[in-house]
C-alpha cells in the first residue's frame, strides 16, 4: 500500500517551488502554543511530520528546541534544504519514521495530518514520542464568511476528488477509536486569527494552484484554474487593482499527550 496519497505525491512533487512562495506562514501566537500546551523549550527534541518546505519547521526552530523534519516527497525536502540550510531533514512517512523509540517530546504535524491520519500513523507518533510527549496538529483553514474567498474555494473544489481534506473532518475518526484513546489523552483546540499578506499573485494564484489536488492536474486543466484565479483577481471589488491583499484565515491548533 502506497503511504502517500497520489495527489500529494504528484502535486507537491510537481509544484513544490510555488508551494515554498504562495503557502501562508504561521502566526507568531504558536511560539506561546508551543511553549504553554506542548512544553517544547531549549533542551527538548521537536519533529515536525510531513514539514514540506519547511513553512512549519522555520518556525519551530525560534522555539530553541531541537528540530528535526520529516517529509515524504523528493522536491519538498529540496525546497526546504534550500530554505533552511543545515535543517536536519529526513526521507520518512508518517507510518515509518526514521527515529528511535522513545526519542522525541514533540511531534508537530502542520498542515499535514489529515493526509495520514490513520490509527497505524497514530500508534507510530506514539512510538517515537517520549511517555507524557506531545502531539499537536495546525491547519490554517481559510476564512469563507469573506466573499472573495468563498469564490476561491468554489473554484477549486470541484477538482478535489478524493484528496483528504481538513474541512471533511474525517482526520478526527482514528482518535474515536479505543486503542487510539489509551494511547493518546483527549484532543485540546486553541484558535488564532491570522491574515496572509501578499500581492495577489502570491496570496491567491500562488497559493491556490500549490494546493495538491490542483498541482497535480494536466497542464490545460490547471490553465483553466489560474485563469478562473485571475479573472476572480480582476473583477472582484475587493480584490481588483489592488497591490497588496490581506487574505483571511484562523489557525486552528489542537494537541494530545502520549500515554504512558
């Protein structure tokens, strides 16, 4: 069985450059996440699962732990050398982690987990964290009560197929299970707003066409894409003629602790 969903493997293999220039960082209120809900500090081990080019990763480093990065895909883990040179990045998946038992106090899945989330991922997370480590999980999910990107979404949408998707929930479904229960204590949320401030080709083109589902369509279905992108840049009043654009999210981050 191929652990990496198709759409991941040959979108962000694809178009891992504008993924690294369009993605949304994250707010500097995760560094107080960090340090309040998931205990990381100087002297302890973080691992960031399926850290991509590194958007995530950047900013574990400010915490003062050590930082280790584990990505499936060839471009990504590229990108991301090229971003954070000497970050220490490895081949791996979440069902097969290149790491020890035991051996690290916190595992970060950043715009990740819902690609994986499995009770094998979870039981694998629970081997590599140290008793009483932690699990925490950060989407940033696009604010749709703002028109214009509920335009967005409804653009892209239609192509998604049966790429994973935060907004179906269905990454909640291994926690439900018991096994999962004795193995990790109860999901916690804490929400942040934050806005992605960008020019229009950085914000939304740039952002929109990394999105897997979208990268890995031929090329004549993703022109069709970037010019549904432009044309919604060109016309919309709150977009059109505009340099700069401040694109609306919440950052959701939810965290567990290893059971003994």
């Amino acid at each position: 069985m191929n652990e990496v969903h198709d759409a991941a493997q040959r979108g962000f293999e694809a178009e891992a450059g504008r993924y690294a220039r369009g993605r949304p960082e994250y707010p500097d209120g995760l560094l107080d996440w960090l340090r309040d809900d998931l205990a990381l500090a100087p002297g302890r081990t973080a691992l960031d699962l399926g850290a991509g080019t590194g958007k995530f990763t950047s900013l574990l480093t400010r915490s003062g732990a050590t930082v280790l990065a584990v990505e499936p895909v060839a471009s990504m883990r590229a990108e991301l050398a090229r971003r954070l040179p000497g970050a220490q990045a490895f081949e791996g998946t979440a069902q097969h982690m290149p790491v020890p038992d035991g051996a690290i106090d916190v595992v970060i899945c950043a715009q990740a987990f819902h690609w994986f989330a499995s009770e094998a991922a979870l039981a694998e997370i629970h081997r590599v964290l140290k008793p009483g480590g932690r699990l925490g999980l950060v989407w940033n999910v696009r604010d749709e009560s703002v028109d214009w990107m509920a335009k967005v979404t409804a653009i892209i949408t239609p192509h998604e197929g049966d790429a994973p998707r935060f907004y179906k929930g269905d990454w909640r479904r291994p926690f439900e299970s018991a096994d999962v229960g004795r193995q990790f204590s109860p999901l916690q949320c804490r929400v942040l707003r934050y806005e992605h401030v960008g020019a229009p080709e950085e914000v939304v083109l740039n952002r929109f066409l990394s999105v897997s589902f979208i990268a890995a369509l031929d090329d004549a279905r993703k022109a069709e894409v970037a010019a549904s992108l432009r044309a919604l840049i060109d016309s919309h009043p709150d977009l059109r003629g505009k340099q700069a654009l401040a694109a609306p999210y919440r950052t959701e981050a939810y965290w567990c602790e290893r059971r003994p």
